[in-house]
C-alpha cells in the first residue's frame, strides 16, 4: 500500500512495555522516524533509525526495524503515565523531502 | 532557539472571514512544511518550501487556501474565505538540508463557526 500503517490504540499498565508497530511503504527510505505528541502539542522527535541499522536503543526506547518486511517497531520499557500520548512513525523516501506519517497510535497507560 | 514559532495559538472566527496563519521557522532552516491534523484525516501536508520556493502544494485543499514566504524567516498560510470544515491544528515545521526529522511548532487550532 501507499500509507504509513500503524495500529490506532494500545493501552498498557503502568511499569509495563509497550511496543508500537508500524509498517512503512518505501523501501528507499534512508531514516524511519518516531514523534510523539502529547496533548495541545506539536509533535516531537524522539529517536530515529538508519535503515543500514536492525536496533537502536536510547534509554528507555528500542527501535527495531526489519527492512525486509518494511517493519518498523518502538518499545518503551517501563511504561509511565508521562508516556500517554500520540506516537507516530514517519519516513523519508530517498531523494524526497517529504515525510510521509502514519496516523498515528494513541497510547494510554493506566496507573 | 526559541523553536519554530506559530501565531495565533487558538483562532476562532466566523465562516467567510479570512484567516492568517503565521509560522517562524528555526533560523538556518531552508525547509518549511505546512500540516494540517484533523481527528478524520489525520496530519496531511498542505504545502512545502525549500529556500524559500514552493515545492509541493499538491496538497492544498482548494483555492481559499494559499500560503507565502516572503524571506527565510516568515510564512504565513491564509484561507479565505473560511468555512466550518476548515477547522482543524494547523502545524508548521521547518528542517535544515541534511538535518533529521522536522522541528514543529505547536500549532494553531483554528475553529470556523
């Protein structure tokens, strides 16, 4: 397809992991990128991968990604109620300088 | 830096008014988007401009919208007249060649009543 997938809802409890899934569409693209926004708020870099890469980690955050099949992954460790927000998984094909987003996936974590 | 700056913050206006949205982009950013978020559509880019030039406004609703950069460190985009389905959060995000990601502002929530 041509749209950036995400799933739309995960709720998790706090001091858990949540892992949001996303499934980009370009194989060319360079960077995969993670946002988060919370509420009444722009959206906000957390990480991003280089597709020459499988993982990165970055304090709590692990992306995985698997250029194969176009997988796109973030795990937060030990979910907190600070971590409620929008999460939305981005990229850029090559030669472009447009950002394709995903819809977006509204985390909740209850206490 | 202070950031990409977007004004107003909240706008609410009557259908058929003009509206003008303003952005300041990071200074040293030669890339500036314009987005628009709605619960039904999610964020779609309206428009884009590297050193100042529009790229692509494919993504522009219609002729009531049209957005200007007139120097390095100003835009606005203006939608006149207004309607009600034109409410939405207007973001404006600005990048530097080579540089990751985009820095977005916090954007305008625009009501048309």
């Amino acid at each position: 397809g041509e749209d950036v997938e995400q799933s739309l809802f995960l709720s998790v409890r706090e001091g858990d992991s949540s892992v949001i899934n996303c499934t980009y569409t370009d194989s060319s693209s360079t960077y995969l990128y993670w946002y988060k926004q919370e509420p009444g708020a722009g959206l906000q870099l957390l990480t991003y991968i280089f597709s020459n890469m499988d993982m990165k980690q970055d304090q709590r955050l692990t992306v995985l990604l698997n250029k194969k099949d176009k997988h796109l992954s973030l795990r937060i460790a030990d979910t907190q109620t600070g971590d409620s927000a929008i999460y939305f998984c981005a990229e850029i094909p090559y030669n472009n300088n447009d950002m394709r987003f995903g819809a977006g996936t509204r985390l909740t974590v209850k206490p | 830096d202070a950031g990409v700056i977007q004004s107003p913050r909240h706008e609410v206006t009557e259908m058929g008014q003009e509206v003008t949205l303003r952005c300041k982009p990071i200074s040293g950013h030669n890339s500036l988007f314009w987005y628009r978020q709605t619960m039904m559509r999610g964020l779609e880019l309206l428009i884009y401009f590297n050193n100042n030039v529009p790229i692509d406004d494919s993504g522009m609703p219609e002729d009531r919208f049209s957005a200007k950069m007139p120097n390095a460190s100003f835009s606005t985009l203006k939608i006149q007249p207004s309607e009600p389905r034109d409410s939405a959060v207007y973001f404006c995000a600005s990048r530097t060649q080579g540089g990751h990601g985009y820095t977005f502002g916090s954007g305008t929530r625009l009501t048309v009543v």
